[in-house]
C-alpha cells in the first residue's frame, strides 16, 4: 500500500563509474549469485544490476550518494503512520527517529532539495532497501530513474513507461504486461458530475481504494447513515443557518472550556466552517444516471489499443467531456504506440490507483511472465516535492525495479 | 511437567481472577510471604501460579515461558505482534470491562464519525503544515483501526500516561485510550465519534501457543480450561 505498488526502489547509491563499490557494498549479493541457477535464460540479480546500472548511464542519470539510514519522519509524513511497522526504526543519541531507507524516491528528492541542480535532472539509483515483513526476506534489491522538473509532462510521462520497459529489455526480458491508470481522469469525472467541493475531494481521495470508493458512492446515493446530530439543540440550530458568528463563538467557548491551545492545531474558525459546509454536504445526493457513470468508469478494463473507444463510448453513453484529461492519455498511448511499445500488452483499468495523496496522474505496474508481484512501479508524484518542503511546485514521473523479481518470474514470493 | 499460569498480582484483577478459578473448583493458594508472587492450585500439585503484571501476562505467553494466563484482550492486541500465531483467547471472563476508544475535543463539532476525522485528517497538513497527531499508548491497535477506517495520514505521539492531557497540552490533536466508565474523557471534555470504539476489551483466559507441553502438561491444561469454560 506504500509508494507505487511496493514498487519504489533505491539502493546504496554507488556512482555509476565505480561498479565494484556498488558490487562490494551489497553484501546479500553472495547469496544471490550462489544460490541463483546459472546458466538458461535467467540472469543473477548481480548481473541484472550491472545491466541497469550500465543502463542507466546510457540514460543519462546521475547517481547521488544515498545514505542507508536516513530520517525517518519524511517517510511517516508522506507515506503514513501505516509504514511505521514496516520499517526499520532506530534512534541517534540525541533521539532522532531514523530508520533503514525502505525505498529510494524520498531520499532523491529529499537529496535534490537539499542540493539543488539545475532542472530538468535524471536521477537514478540501485541498491538496498529494508522492508519488513511477517516472514522471508527483509532486504531487497531495487533500482530506477526519477525525472525532476519536465514541464512537458506527457513527453516525461512517455519517457518513463518508455524506459521502464527499456530496463526490462536491457536485462534480457520481453514478456511483460502492463497495467495503468490515470487520476487524472477521474478527477475530470467527478468535476463534471458537478458534486460540490468536498465531496469531490472525498471521492478523490479514496480513488485506488475500490471499498472506500464503493462506500461512499453508496452513501451518495441512500443517504447518509447513522443517526441524528450530536451537537447540542441550539447550536445545532446556528449550524443549520449557516449562522458563522455564532457558531464559531461557541466552538471557540468550547476551546477556551476545555483548555485547548489557541494555536497550532484546528481553530473555532475552521470548525464552524466545517459544520456548515458538512450540514449542506449531508443533503447532496447523486442521482442514478450520476451513479451509473460513477461505477460505468471505474469497471472499464480494457487493453491500451482500446482505451480510446471504451473513453469515447463512456462519453457518449453518459453525455459527459472528459475534456483535456482524456486528450492526455489518449496523446501518450498514441506517443507509445511511436515509441513501438506492444500496447496489446497494456492494460488501462480506469479504477487504477493509490490512496497516497501525492500521487497526481499516471500510475502503472508492470508485470514479468506469470508473477502475481509486479517487476516495475511507477508513476507520477507532482506533490511530493512540495510534501517534502519544496517552496515551488517541482513535476515529477519515475519507476522502480525489484531485479530479484525478475531472476525467477514464474516465482511468488 | 510443570503447568505454569500467570494471574494479575494486585487489585481488582487479582481478586476476581482468583475469584474464576475458585468457583471453577480450582481454589489458588498464594504463598504466605507476599513476596514471593507465587502460588499453587491445591488440586494439582503440578500447576504453579505466578503473579504478574498483566503486560507481563501477555508477553509471557507470547514467549512461551507461562501456559495459561488471564489478561486484558488490549494488551494481547497491543503487546504481540501476529498475536493470533502465538496465543489463543480461550474464555472471555466477564470482568475487567474496558474500551479502547477515540478521543476528540468535543470542540470539534463537525466531527461526529470517523468519516468525518477522515476528512479533517486528509486536509489537516495542508492546513497546519504538520499531519494530525495521535496520542495513544495503543500505537499498533490504532494503526489497525484507522486502516480499516481508510486513515493513514496521521501521526502517533506515543504517550504513557495522562494521554487524556494530550490535546490540552497540545501534544496531540486528539487520543486513543482505554475507558471503562468515560469519565476521564468527559472531565477532560473529550468525545467518543459513533463509530470510534476501537476494542471492546475484557480479561480474558488466555493460553499460549508457543510454550512447550508434555502430554500431561497438554491434558492437564485442557482440564483447566474446560473447568474454566463450564463455571462461566
């Protein structure tokens, strides 16, 4: 549930130019090329790596020196406090949480930041990470490219499907199938339905997430559940007026009654504004023609060839424009298809998604051979930047590797 | 072999789990030295009791170094990791009632359901440039429950006492505690949202799956249990 489909990756960041640090510092590698058959088809993760890192360089990617063991707080601020348990959490003297880096696309963002260059900027990476888990193992291999600061997000979008399927080829693979979506389209889905702001906002935040979506659709349309208000009669009469003054005033008495702090935290102002908007928000409905739309979109599976006419058809039946939003998918798929890419192999399921709030448009997974696990995630992540303390907006678009996926596809771990 | 059972060693959880084994006709006598945190079952010479914290209960059967235990549902949940690999929860006693709930600032009037902390946790970072802060000494039952409430912007402040302060003192912006009358959280004026009960937790007789048991140990056990089981 964490980063693009378990899928984001970092390693210990050996400059590209000095292959045998990269080599001597991984010490699970031993283990790997021993225990791996030689010979077939089949590559070690060892080589797989050299290949990408070879790759890479091609690519013209520069390689930062990525520390093992990094902060921990901007993975639980972007990612959640869910990731506490699957990382590896320690302290320094001074009590500084720190944990064992368990991907690598926040560490080189959080490197850029901290020494800017000049963007755009191909930043790439291969090495360890430390994830935990219930059993096996707790160390994997990842590798990928992140692209900062293209203002031509579709071209860097194309790049990056490009590539990733690039990587795969260089370390010897073909079959592969890809799986995306676009957020970018469901937000323009749920705009044109007209439902007010903030249950635009709820539906977009729960897109990935199939039940929650499901869930709220359904409150959508029956109504809420649940009883009656809490709040006390009076009040509950100010809400309902939408009478501002008054409600924030005894929001604000409530405050001061319980002793809590006038700064910092949410404010009287904030939750009375809050209590009316919702008191409104309670009452919208969706109709049945808006629900159908709804759930018509978010069934539609089909592969990249045909994502044109299943978009065109779900306009046409629910006389709704997906206006630019539709344009820019259908503009990389075409890009792609230039690119010689075998869209007969992509499949865009329009429900495709991550509940990760910095996730802004295109995500896709990419499968190798019968795995159930995907070898490639990737995406675009255009608040992160921002997430992370960046003052301007920074577009981003990257993918990672798990090379170990790929020295035995038919395997699930 | 020796069948070990770890019994709560003070107050009212001591007295009423001595009180389950007395009317299951197993009567517990404790050592006379106070001391000592030992005690036998006059019927089975091979059982010994041990009198421990009921933290320690739970982790003692997570480690497999006690058989039988009685201890609160909350802290097998909060205290073992998997904990369903390591124990089973054999018989709820019906004493030592307690809720883990969530705590809001009944302040927050617009927030009534954990749909609506969804909302005000989604933006709140946004709003206040930090994720809203959590404080709980339950950190992996909370985790539990907001990921099943599709909440995972936040962030837990881990508290060991006083939780009921946090928002007060503005270490947090809202709480997950234990509760068994409320009272706390309403002096403190905090709030349960409707569908905000984490766990309803109770003492519960509790036997490990990790220790080891010879086959008299096995069947002496299972005795217990059912003797436990039947006087319910």
């Amino acid at each position: 549930m964490c980063w693009r489909s378990q899928g984001r990756g970092g390693c210990k960041y050996a400059p590209f130019s000095e292959p045998t640090i990269f080599l001597n510092s991984y010490a699970p590698l031993c283990r790997v090329a021993t225990s791996s058959p030689q010979g077939g088809r089949l590559d070690t993760a060892m080589t797989l790596t050299s290949k990408l890192i070879d790759f890479f360089a091609e690519r013209g990617c520069v390689a930062p020196e990525i520390a093992i063991l990094q902060p921990a707080d901007p993975f639980l601020e972007t990612a959640g406090e869910d990731l506490r348990r699957r990382v590896f959490i320690t302290e320094n003297e001074v009590g500084d949480a720190l944990c064992l880096r368990p991907e690598f696309t926040i560490p080189a963002c959080l490197h850029h930041l901290a020494s800017p260059e000049k963007l755009p900027r191909r930043y790439a990476y291969c090495g360890t990470v430390f994830r935990q888990h219930r059993e096996g193992t707790v160390e994997f291999l990842q590798a990928g490219i992140e692209d900062f600061g293209r203002s031509d997000v579709v071209a860097a979008d194309v790049d990056c499907l490009a590539d990733a399927h690039a990587a795969l080829a260089a370390c010897g693979v073909d079959q592969t199938r890809t799986i995306f979506g676009d957020q970018a389209i469901f937000e323009a889905i749920v705009a044109a339905l007209g439902l007010p702001q903030g249950w635009q906002t709820r539906l977009i935040r729960a897109f990935g997430d199939d039940k929650q979506l499901a869930a709220y659709v359904a409150r959508l349309t029956d109504g809420p559940v649940g009883g009656g208000s809490s709040i006390e009669h009076e009040l509950l009469q100010h809400v309902t007026d939408g009478d501002m003054d008054q409600v924030e005033m005894a929001v604000a008495a409530k405050m001061s009654e319980a002793g809590l702090p006038q700064q910092g935290g949410r404010t009287a102002v904030e939750i009375a504004r809050r209590a009316i908007v919702k008191t409104r928000l309670a009452n919208t409905r969706l109709d049945k023609a808006q629900a159908a739309a709804l759930s018509d979109f978010l069934a539609i599976n089909v592969t990249g060839i045909d994502a044109d006419e299943a978009l065109t058809k779900f306009e046409r039946d629910h006389a709704l424009d997906l206006g630019p939003a539709k344009l820019g998918l259908l503009e990389r798929l075409e890009l792609l298809k230039i690119r010689g890419l075998p869209l007969e192999t992509f499949r865009y399921k329009a429900s495709f998604g991550r509940r990760l709030d910095y996730y802004s448009g295109l995500l896709f997974e990419i499968y190798v051979g019968k795995s159930t696990q995907p070898a490639i995630g990737g995406g675009r992540y255009d608040r992160l930047m921002t997430l992370l303390g960046s003052a301007t907006p920074i577009p981003a678009v990257g993918f990672s590797i798990w090379p170990e996926r790929l020295e035995n596809p038919g395997d699930v771990r | 072999m020796t069948l070990v059972i770890g019994i709560p060693s003070k107050g009212r959880l001591k007295d009423k789990a001595l009180g389950i084994f007395e009317t299951a006709g197993l009567p517990i006598t404790l050592s006379s030295d106070a001391r000592n945190y030992r005690g036998r079952v006059e019927k089975h010479q091979r059982v010994e009791v041990a009198l421990l914290s009921a933290s320690e209960i739970a982790g003692e059967l997570a480690n497999g170094k006690i058989h039988l235990g009685i201890t609160g549902e909350d802290l097998v949940r909060e205290n073992i990791p998997h904990f369903e690999d390591k124990v089973e929860l054999v018989a709820a006693l019906g004493f030592g009632h307690a809720d883990v709930v969530v705590g809001l600032p009944e302040a927050w009037i617009d927030v009534e359901t954990m749909a609506d902390l969804d909302d005000v946790a989604a933006e709140f970072r946004l709003r206040h440039g930090r994720r809203l802060r959590i404080a709980t000494k339950y950190w992996r039952l909370t985790q539990g429950f907001f990921a099943r409430h599709g909440i995972a912007t936040y962030r837990i402040i881990e508290s060991l006492g006083a939780t009921e302060g946090a928002p007060a003192a503005g270490q947090a912006d809202i709480i997950v505690d234990i509760t068994s009358t409320g009272s706390t959280l309403k002096a403190n004026q905090l709030k349960i949202p409707e569908d905000g009960v984490v766990l309803k937790s109770q003492a519960n007789l509790v036997s490990s799956k990790t220790a080891v048991r010879d086959a008299g140990a096995y069947s002496l056990e299972a005795e217990i249990v059912s003797a436990v089981q039947n006087s319910l």
